[in-house]
C-alpha cells in the first residue's frame, strides 16, 4: 500500500470451476455433472451451464438427477486435480499484478493497486481478464473494489451492472444480500428471519443488538467490505525450484570433466535443499550434447539427504555410461523427488552407528536392481510364527527394535511337516526327512492360539503347543502338538 493511492481489488470466481476442467479436456454438447460420494451418497459435484438449466443444482442426489434429466452425463469429481488447477491459474494471475492469492476452492483475489495503468486501465484490464478466461473455456465472474470483501460480493452475488462498476458507490454494496458478507449459512438464514436480507439494511441496524445476538464476526465482516477495517491480501508463495544448471563455454567429453561440472551442480543443489530443511531422494542429471541431444542419469536414494561428499560418487556408475559424441555443453542437476530432512545435531563425538553407510551401500546397489528389490525383515506384533515378522523395502522403512517374544524363536522355519506321534509330550523317537532321531531334552509346551481376526487357513484348526526338542544327532528342532486333532508337526529349526 503506498500513501496517497486508493486500494484496488479483484475478485475472480470460477462458478464451474471443476467441470471446466474436465469438459476443456473433453467437450461434451449435452447436461453434464461432476458427482462426488458425501454420506454414503453419490451428490452433484459441479455442472455445467446445460445441467443448471434443467433444474439441477450442487448437492442434489445423482439418483434424483437422473430420474429428472435422462440424459445427464457424469464423472467422478477429484477435488485435489481442481485444487492443482486453481493453483495453476493462480499463477497465470501473477501477469496482472504479483499479489495474488486464493480465495476459498473457487476463486482468486488480486491486489491490482498501481498496475492497472500497464494495461491501459482497470476496464481494459478486465475485459483482458474476461477475454483470456473465455478463451480457455472457463467462465468466471469478476469484481472490482476498494475491499477485499466489495471485491468478493460484488464477483459472486452482483450482477452485470455491479461486476462493470467499480463497487466504490455504497448504494452499490448495500443493494446486495446479507450473503454477501461471507457469512455462515446459518448466520444468513437467521438475519434474513429477522428482516435483514441486504446489507444496506444490516448497516442501519443498531451493532449492539446484533454482537450480542450474533457475536462480533457479522459486524466484522460489515467493516469489512465497507473498509472501516483492514484486510490483508497474502499472496501465495512459490514453491521452491530444486534444479541447477550449467552451461560451459566450450564442449567436455571426460568422465572426470563430467563429474567436476556435477560437483559444482551437487553444491549448489544441496546448498537449496539446506535452505529450505530438505532433502533429495530422487535426483535427475541431463547432459546436453552439442548437437542438442540429451542424455539422463537418474539416481534414486535410499534415504533422503543432502551431503555433497555423500551424493557425488554415486553418480560415477551412471556418468560412466554416457556417450558424450562430440561434446557435453551444458549440464542440469534436479532434485524430482524431495522430503523434508531437519537439521542433524552435531556432538564433540563421532557417531559410530554407520547408518550412512549403508543408506550408501543401500543405493549403490539400488540403481543395479532397482531399489524395491532391496528388502529388509521389521518385527510385526504376532505370537504366530508366521505372522512375527514383515518383509519391506529397505529404502523406505527404518530398522525396529528386537522382536519380542517370550520364548525364544528358530531361525530357520519353514512349512509344518508332519512326523508320527502319540500322546501330548514329544516322541522319544521319530523320524524326520528320511532321518531317524531320539529326544534327548524337550522344553515346554508354550501354546499359541490362533488369531480368529486373521484369515489364515492353517490356523483356522486350533491351538498349538509348541516345544523345543534337543535330539540325540545333534539337531535342535521345533515341533508343535495339535491338541485338538492330536498330530506332531516339525516347523523350525535352532542353529
């Protein structure tokens, strides 16, 4: 805001936003809907201008809509694709004025204040807002204001003579409903019982009355969108760039040439990441040729970092491999993936866990095999031996603690394998894969019942007592006993 200039607002609504965009990738010439599942009921999303005419409106069940409009075609709604969207036209926005910012799931607010003159006025500006929208196939709704709020009633509840205005005549503002504040439904059908139904009429009522009845928020949206109060317009931030690039004065061809101009890109690159608490887990290198083909080396991490001396030498594998042709002019590092990484603290001590090493060791042979191929045993909280431990990528999982157990666990399992036995303590003799044995100590039982909330076929028979057999020859076996359908079994084996 500068001294001596009158404060200028825009509001953009996107009435259809969600079906624009989709009906801009597919036009369809028939009443289409977006439908979205609320309360365990398909509703009306978004429609298009076809659909409205027909008599249906947001929120109405898509059962009753087909039943009034046989011909209506549909799609499934994804409100994060429209938020993107939004996003996107957010930032074409920044071509008017560079203070632009959201306004709810459908709209944007632009503080035009000193830039209308470069496109030849405030109406110039707007009819090139309109014409550019129109063009893209969206149809939007602009308001033009001292306020935030004038801006934003006069977008979505002004007509046509109020949107050309410039909403700086009070008469204007107050013609308009009560709902124009941006005020909670509720709030709204509540003051339109008691007779207020534009704001002309709620700017004549006593304030008193109303803050005792209403609480502060209704008079603060007043003052508002009068402009006997401030309110902040706060511009979107741009999310960070992670990529570098640069560009040599003459050509390279070197393995080692290559990885002094990486070096350089990995500095600059996680001097970034620094900045803003991240850290890389995917990383792109593009190598332009003179003759303007480009060459990729990706390189995937097994955790998220940020260390030169780290990230460096596992691009040598991949550099190796290009073929430079008659030279490599220009070099661009990305990071594609990034997660947030805080700071480490730092003590006179060195660690001598050895963590980075093998999150090293971890993406060396990641970018050989595929880092998903890379898998690590975590303990899972189960009693049944099969069900104690969970196998998942190393890459993205962290080593647990112990397994807990209070017996101790083989091993070495595998399928339960039947042997002949009578009675509910172990055999002194059996045999075993072709072998004979002889029990020499046997320790339990321990019993482990089946888990009913699991659907696992070989526990669904029952119970087990499992025991721990030391033989005669030397082996140390685990053998469980099914009371109920009296049988042994061999499962395991002790080193």
């Amino acid at each position: 805001m500068f001294d001596g200039i009158t404060r200028r607002v825009v509001s953009i609504w996107f009435p259809r936003l969600a079906s624009d965009r989709v009906l801009r990738a597919r036009p369809v010439d028939a009443p289409f809907a977006l439908t979205l599942r609320q309360a365990n009921t398909e509703r009306l999303y978004c429609l298009n201008e076809r659909a409205s005419a027909m008599g249906l409106h947001r929120g109405m069940p898509f059962a009753d809509a087909r039943a009034f409009c046989p011909d209506l075609l549909s799609a499934p709604a994804h409100p994060a694709r429209d938020a993107r969207f939004l996003s996107t036209l957010r930032r074409w926005a920044t071509r008017y004025c560079p203070w632009v910012g959201l306004e709810g799931e459908d709209g944007l607010v632009l503080d035009i204040t000193g830039s209308a003159h470069l496109f030849g006025g405030e109406a110039a500006m707007l009819d090139d807002m309109r014409a550019r929208l129109d063009r893209a196939g969206l149809a939007a709704r602009l308001g033009l204001a001292p306020t935030r709020g004038a801006a934003w009633a006069l977008a979505r509840h002004g007509g046509a003579r109020e949107q050309a205005g410039t909403g700086e005549n009070p008469d204007t503002l107050g013609r308009l409903p009560v709902a124009a504040l941006r005020l909670e439904p509720d709030t709204v059908t509540a003051l339109e019982r008691l007779g207020l139904r534009t704001i002309a009429d709620l700017a004549a009522t006593p304030r008193a009355p109303l803050t005792r009845r209403f609480g502060p928020g209704v008079l603060l949206r007043l003052d508002q969108a009068l402009g006997t109060r401030p309110e902040q317009i706060a511009p979107e931030t741009e999310p960070p760039h992670y990529g570098v690039r640069l560009t040599l004065p003459e050509p390279i061809g070197l393995v080692d040439d290559v990885m002094a101009g990486t070096a350089r890109l990995v500095e600059r690159l996680c001097a970034r990441l620094k900045e803003n608490a991240a850290g890389a887990r995917a990383l792109c290198l593009t190598l332009r040729r003179v003759d303007q083909a480009c060459q990729q080396v990706e390189l995937r991490l097994a955790s998220a970092m940020r260390d030169p001396a780290r990230i460096l030498p596992l691009f040598e594998r991949g550099v190796g491999t290009v073929d430079a042709g008659f030279g490599i002019d220009q070099l661009r590092l990305q990071a594609t993936v990034v997660e947030p990484l805080a700071d480490a603290q730092l003590g006179a001590i060195p660690r001598r866990g050895g963590g980075d090493r093998l999150e090293d060791l971890i993406t060396r042979i990641g970018t050989r095999i595929g880092l998903e191929n890379i898998r690590r045993f975590l303990p899972a909280d189960s009693h049944i031996p099969e069900r104690g431990f969970l196998v998942a990528p190393a890459a993205w999982s962290r080593p647990e603690g112990a397994w807990v157990a209070l017996r101790p666990r083989p091993p070495v399992l595998f399928r339960p394998e039947p042997i002949a036995g009578t009675g509910p303590r172990p055999p002194g003799q059996f045999r075993w894969r072709r072998m004979s044995f002889e029990t020499v100590v046997a320790t339990g039982p321990e019993r482990i019942a089946p888990e009913w909330w699991l659907d696992d076929d070989g526990w669904r028979a029952g119970m087990r007592d499992y025991w721990h057999v030391q033989t005669r020859q030397g082996r140390r076996l685990w053998l469980f006993h099914t009371p109920q359908d009296p049988g042994w079994f061999v499962q395991g084996e002790f080193a």
